[in-house]
C-alpha cells in the first residue's frame, strides 16, 4: 500500500517507517514510550534527540503524526535498505509493519506520536451518504488527509469563535496540533463539556455524535484517526 501524505500549511511531518504486527524487538525504551493503548490500538510518544541512534525495533501498522521538523536515517532489516528523509511538523502518513533500526541525524528533535492498530484485517468502507458524516457536515472545517480499508485521517481547523454543526465521528484517536480550548453539545442528551485540548495529548475517543464550538483565543487544530 502506498504511503499518501497530507502535510498541512504550518511547519511540520512525520515519522515515516512503521513496524511489524508481532513485534520482534521492542521499541528502544529511552525514545520511545507508550501513551495509550487497549483493544484497537497502541499509541507511541517518539522523541530522539539530534544524533541518538534506535537499535533494530519493531511496530505494527499505523498512523504516524510528526510534532517537529526533523532528518532521520532508518535501515530495513533485513533487506538492509537505507532511506534518509526530512520531515515536516504535522505531516502525516501510513506505515506497513516493518523492522529496522533509526538514527536522528538532524539537528532537532525527532518527535512523532505512531498510532498503531491491532486489527490484522481490514474492516468495511462505510459509504459516505450519511449526513451527518463530519466530512460533510463540517466540510469548511474538516478535511479528509487519506483513508484505507483500516482508517479514516481527517484534519480538523476551526478559528476563534467558529461553531461546528452537529456531526458524527467513528471511535478512534484524537491528537491535537495546538492547545484550544471547545465547547461540545453531545447527543442524544444534550450534555454540555468544555474540553482543553493539549498539544500532543494522544487521546481515545468513542463514537460520538455531537457540535462543537472553539471557545479559545487561538485556532483549533487536531488530527483525528479513525478506525474502520
């Protein structure tokens, strides 16, 4: 399956190789550290310092959000492939199981959150004739970033002051780009919350049907992965 890549308009990207379902050797315990996890995924806060080398590691499939601008080297294992990129804040990107080992070789700080699914298989693409889909509800504030046969990433930006309609959202992932602060009306009892958002705060959201208004000072930015 190819990589697909949305970046978005402020700096940014993300971390791009991914790891095997059945982990043959952990992620290195000084980089890289679980955040979240139950029975659908497990999420990885990544931060390698400017020349820290990974040994040989593993992840599952997944989603990966890059916090930072960032160059990293990684080499397959065990075919020994070498692949060099730069990296942009709030890229985002599929990544295949994969094996291999990483060095930061950039003068910042390589920070990634990688969402990955335990799912082995692939669920069913809902058709997209639901009104009350966030992609068509919100369309002036959600925008589809890829989707696959195992999730759906969206971008979400809603400006000071900006309401968004009622809507619907597939339990998943929400990873917030900035902090904000939102007023949610959730269905079907009406129940008020207001929510602070934190940059980088991974965090698990049921399915949910609600409107939500931005009720802070400063643009309200997520990344939000759903699964099939």
């Amino acid at each position: 399956m190819p990589v697909m890549s949305r970046p978005l308009s402020i700096p940014g990207t993300l971390f791009a190789a991914a790891c095997l379902c059945h982990a043959q050797q952990p992620p290195a315990a000084e980089t890289q550290k679980i955040v979240l996890e139950n029975d659908f995924v497990r999420v990885w806060d990544i931060r390698v310092p400017p020349g820290v080398f990974e040994p040989r590691h593993s992840h599952a499939r997944g989603v990966t959000i890059a916090l930072s601008d960032y160059d990293n080297e990684t080499v397959s294992d065990p075919e020994r492939k070498v692949n060099r990129s730069h990296t942009r804040f709030g890229e985002v990107r599929w990544a295949e199981p994969v094996t291999h080992e990483a060095r930061n070789t950039g003068t910042t700080e390589q920070h990634v959150i990688r969402i990955e699914l335990k799912k082995d298989s692939p669920g069913a693409v809902p058709p997209r004739a639901d009104p009350l889909d966030s992609l068509v509800a919100c369309k002036d504030t959600q925008k589809l970033i890829f989707e696959n046969a195992f999730a759906r990433v969206i971008e979400e930006r809603v400006p000071p002051g900006v309401g968004q309609p009622k809507h619907r959202h597939a339990q998943g992932v929400l990873v917030p780009l900035a902090n904000s602060t939102v007023e949610s009306v959730d269905d079907p009892d009406g129940r008020v919350a207001q929510r602070q958002l934190k940059f980088g705060e991974a965090g698990w959201r049921d399915p949910v049907v609600h409107a939500v208004r931005n009720i802070g000072q400063t643009e309200l930015l997520n990344i939000r992965v759903e699964l099939r």
